[in-house]
C-alpha cells in the first residue's frame, strides 16, 4: 500500500496518555473490525508521516477510559501545517472501540493442580479482578475474569493470537478473543474436600452403610463427574486424580468405624487422648504458626520488591513523560520566538513604508509647485531635447551579431529566501553600507532611484557595489567603457548582448551591468537608445526585436578625471544619485548578517516601479561646465 485508504480503512493504534494525545499507529482494518493488518514501524512511518502517528484532538475529553488502551478510529487528512498527515475524524466519535488488552507478566507457572493455581493467583492478587485481564506465563495466554464461579480460567497458545510488543509492554490485538485453546482448574483442596462430602459420601451413604464399606466410593466418585457434562475433559480428569488421592487418604474400614462410635467409652478416649496430647498439639500449633508467619513475611517481603520496582517504573515514565513535555514546549517556544522575530521585522518594515510613503507625498507636492514655477523653463528644455535628437541619429538600426562574445558572469548567492516587500532589500541596503563603513546615506532614494530608472549613475564604484551585493542573489558583469566607442553598437557588442540574453534565460533572477568610466566617450553616441526606452520612445533594443528586460539593470561610474563632458540633457533621464552619498571602501565588500530578509527579486522592483515614484534625480552635479 503506497497510501492509506482512509475511506475504506480504520486505523489501529495505541493511544497516548495526554488530553490532545497521539495514536501510534501499529496497523489497519476494515469496517467490519475482523481482519487486523499489522505495520511495522518502517511501514507506519511511510503511510503516516511524519512520526507513524495519528494526531488526536480532544481525544480524552471524549474517551478517557481508553488513554493508553489500543483502539480502532476513523481518521482523515490533516488540514493543518501539524506535524502528522491524519489526525482522528472526530465527527466519528461513536465509532472508536477498544480493539485489544494489554497482557500482563505474573509469578509463577501455572500447572493441572487447581489448588496450585489458586496459590499463584493469590499470591500476585488475581483472585478479585474488577475486570477481565489477560495474563503471559510460559507460551501462554490466560483470561482473568470477575466472579469467576465456575473456578475454570481459559487459555490460548500465544501463535492463536494477534500480539503485539509497544515499548516492551505486550498486547492482544482484535475486537474479541477466539475461541480457547484449552482450560486449567483453580478449585482449591478444601472447596474438592466439600464437594466430594456433600456430592459423593453423603448421597451415597446409605450404600456404605449396606456395604459396610468406603470401597466403592472411588466408582461412585467416577460416574458423578462423567456426569457432569457441561466441564472439560481434561478438567473432569484433574479432578478425579485429586479426589482419588484424597479418597485414599480418608479411607477407614467401616466396622472399625462402627465399632468406635458405638463404644460408650468413646468419650472419654477423645478426652484422655486430647489431654495427653496437649503439649504436643501446642507445640505443633505453635511450629506451624511460626511457619505461617515465616511464609507471609517472605511473602511480605517478595510484593514489597515487586511494588517497590512497579512504582519505580511509573516514576521513570512520568519523569521520560515530563522530559517529552519540556522538550515539546521548548520547541514551541523555539518556533513562537521565531514568529514573533519574522513579525517584527514585517512591522518595522511596515513602518519604514508608511514613512517613505508620507515623504513621498511631500515630495510629489514639492513637485507640483516647482512644475507650476517652472512652465516657461520646461519649454526650453524641450526644445532642447528636440536639438539633441536632430545631433544624434538614434534611428538608425544595427545588425545583431550572432557570433556574440562570450563573458563571464559573477554570481552572489547569500540568502536562498525571496523578500516579502521591497521595503526589505531598502533594509538589506542600510545594513550592507553600515557593515562597510559607509557614512549616513538614504537607502531609501537609493531603492527608490533602482526601481525607476533602468540605468542609475553612481558617485562611486562602492555605491554601485552595494546595490548588487545588498540584493543577496544576483548575477553581474562588469565592463569598461572605451574612448573607442562611437555607438551604441559597441556597447550592444561589449556586454549589453551578452547580459540581456542572460537575463532571459533567469527571468527571476536579478541581473547587473556595471558600466565604468562612461565619461571616456561622448554619452549620446553609445547610451541615448537607453535614454529613449527610459523615456518610452522605443520600447525595443535597436538592434534587435528584444524589450527591455524587467531584471536587468544598468549601474555606471564616471572617472575622477575631467574628460569628455557630460550633457545634461542626456544624463536627467539616468537615476543620477546625489554626489554626498559618495563613499569608497578600501577593502573588500563584506555582507551584513541579514540573511533572513531575503533576496531582490525582480517581481518586487517592478512592483515598486509601478507606484508612480517621486525621488529627486541630482543629474545637475554631474553635468560638466
């Protein structure tokens, strides 16, 4: 069985001591309780993970007579993230049964002598059982039952039953026992003496008396108890051999007998004799109390040692139970903080949201009323624009080159869980500048400009650094902008090619070309279709039939030196970040321990890209006078 049909089965299991208790399972069977499959533990476990065990809500509150009992439930997938696949179908309450007996060790081996029997039930006090219990001695099993007049005990092979062994302790497994094996008698000497008398010599003393004799007795004996149609054979035949013994023992010649009680001095024969054997009586009397007293102190001391280890045993397992108990709480305790640690971090989050989102209104305010202040300067600057593109022909297109170079991609691979928010790579920012030593900046504009522009120009190469290494999974490469480069279609060839076709391939992985010393050619020359599909002019790649990919971004530095001039009118459509943020680390990058806010995925930055940002482009601290 490669699953467990919960809907044609019932599961078999032992049911542990505790109010929301869990029932391991040591097999199966059908609706009609007859037919018991029996699973190993290997079994159990692959048909109900994770432990073997069926969890059991509010089981006692509804059947705490059968706490550590084996019973037959109905069960059904869980629909919970618990730990067990099936838990009880308490909507089947009625249908739980107890479905077998524990069964106990005694001292001692039974044997056919019934009074020997008696001896070992007393002794490991089975004599007034309140309910039925199944008992193990040699290779077999005995029933115990209460009132039981007939003084006969069943009994079966132990290869007769289904038994199980749970943490060393044995049980029955079945909704009734067979039929038995066999019987054993646990009639005592004096109760086989009574019956004898009252059964056999009173009844038939009418014939001793005509006899003259007890010899016929033993055949009186014989033919009663074949009468007796409703015993077993085998313990008619016990009996018999017992009573024979005692018949041999009681046996006196009748005229003897006769002659004794009719002798009118008999009397004072007892009398005399009682007399005379006084001190002999006493001192047998007295031996045989010493005996008495000797044997129930050993008695005495042999239930002493055996309660003294039975309640040893239940301290061991109420002290194992309170370890499980302490160990089950820590683990819960452990899962309840790292909870509480994952909703904090969500809060602060949150709360950083709230705070961007009401500095952005701020900001979009800000704006408006410079946009109102400035209606006769943005018709200058257009007409700008409208000059830089009769300069640049970005209308031409270039043959894609099939026989592209072949680059070597750097990956980072930090954290293997996605972000929840984007506010958390802003976080994953803050902490990777302050693990490097870099002074008060806004990670903040920082994201914000990466979400919005598809090139962002850096004031230095660690700034640029610290949004690659802050998105904890990414893949990058870095290329060097030449004097040499006069279009756009050696940057296409240099890199740009190889990155976007990388980026296709890994759609949900984020992907960084690091462009340095962009101010070693003249920006419109290389960068305005850039320039165009920021601004949604084109929305395709010149050279080919490809859009601009949504997990690809551009990061650039300038050289220090004062080279080619950089025009404004190009560089206000690159996210420019403000030239004080500039920090350099003189030593290699190293990440915060902040695995656990997760990795940047390319999802988030364009949702974020979608809420219409407000962040102040600082491109006038980058143009050339």
């Amino acid at each position: 069985m490669k699953s467990f049909d919960y809907e044609q089965y019932r599961v078999v299991g032992l049911v542990e001591n505790k109010f929301n208790g869990k029932i391991d399972v040591i097999g199966y069977c059908d609706d009609n309780y007859y037919v018991f499959n029996p699973l190993t533990s290997a079994e159990a476990l692959e048909l109900f993970p994770s432990k073997g065990k069926i969890f059991a809500w509010n089981f006692s509150l509804y059947h705490e007579n059968l706490q550590g009992k084996i019973v037959c439930i109905c069960v059904k997938p869980s629909s919970s993230n618990g730990t067990e696949n099936y838990v009880w179908n308490s909507n089947e309450v009625e249908d739980v049964i107890e479905y077998g007996k524990r069964i106990f060790t005694i001292e001692g081996i039974f044997s056919n002598d019934g009074q020997h029997n008696f001896d070992i039930l007393e002794s490991n006090n089975l004599l007034d059982v309140n309910e039925e219990i199944l008992v193990l001695c040699e290779n077999r099993v005995y029933q115990i039952i209460p009132n039981n007049s007939e003084n006969i005990i069943n009994f079966w092979e132990i290869t007769s039953l289904n038994i199980v062994t749970i943490d060393g302790i044995k049980y029955f497994v079945g909704i009734s026992l067979p039929k038995q094996d066999g019987y054993i008698d646990t009639t005592t000497d004096e109760q086989l003496i009574n019956w004898y008398l009252s059964k056999v010599v009173k009844k038939n003393w009418a014939d001793i008396i005509k006899n003259k004799s007890f010899r016929n007795l033993e055949a009186f004996l014989t033919e009663m108890l074949t009468s007796m149609q409703n015993l077993d054979e085998s313990i008619l035949q016990c009996r018999l051999n017992r009573l024979k013994a005692i018949n041999a023992k009681l046996f006196l010649p009748f005229d003897r007998l006769k002659e004794i009680a009719e002798t009118p001095w008999f009397s004072d024969v007892v009398l005399k004799s009682i007399e005379d054997q006084k001190v002999m009586l006493l001192e047998q009397m007295e031996k045989e109390n010493d005996l008495g007293l000797h044997k129930v102190k050993e008695n005495y001391e042999v239930e002493l040692l055996r309660l003294k280890k039975e309640q040893e045993k239940k301290i061991d397992l109420l002290r194992q139970n309170a370890e499980n108990i302490l160990c089950e709480l820590f683990e819960q305790e452990k899962i309840i903080k790292e909870r509480i640690e994952e909703k904090n971090l969500e809060i602060e989050l949150l709360d950083e949201t709230v705070k961007d989102k009401k500095q952005a209104i701020a900001t979009l305010e800000e704006s408006i009323d410079k946009l109102n202040n400035r209606k006769a300067s943005i018709i200058q600057d257009f007409s700008i624009i409208h000059e830089v593109l009769n300069a640049t022909d970005t209308s031409r297109t270039h043959p894609v080159n099939k026989n592209l170079k072949k680059f070597s991609l750097e990956e980072i691979n930090f954290s293997d869980k996605p972000n929840c928010r984007f506010q958390a790579y802003i976080k994953s920012l803050e902490n990777f500048m302050k693990a490097n030593g870099a002074p008060k900046i806004s990670p903040t504009i920082m994201g914000k400009m990466l979400a919005k522009y598809y090139v962002v120009l850096c004031p230095s190469l660690s700034i640029a650094q610290s949004f690659i290494f802050a998105s904890h999974k990414c893949k990058y490469l870095t290329e060097y902008v030449s004097v040499k480069w006069t279009s756009f279609e050696d940057l296409w060839e240099n890199g740009l090619a190889y990155i976007v076709s990388k980026s296709m391939e890994e759609i949900d992985t984020m992907h960084f070309l690091l462009l340095q010393n962009i101010n070693l050619s003249y920006l419109p020359n290389f960068l305005q279709p850039l320039i165009d599909l920021q601004r949604g002019i084109i929305s395709k790649f010149p050279v080919s039939d490809i859009p601009y990919p949504n997990n690809l971004r551009i990061l650039c530095t300038v050289a220090e030196e004062e080279l080619i001039k950089m025009p404004g009118s190009s560089l206000k459509y690159f996210g420019c970040i403000d030239k004080t943020f500039y920090f350099e680390s003189l030593e290699e990058m190293k990440f915060a321990d902040d695995a656990s806010l997760g990795y940047l995925t390319p999802k988030e930055l364009c949702n974020e890209r979608e809420q219409n940002i407000e962040v102040q482009n600082m491109f006038e601290q980058y143009v050339d006078e």
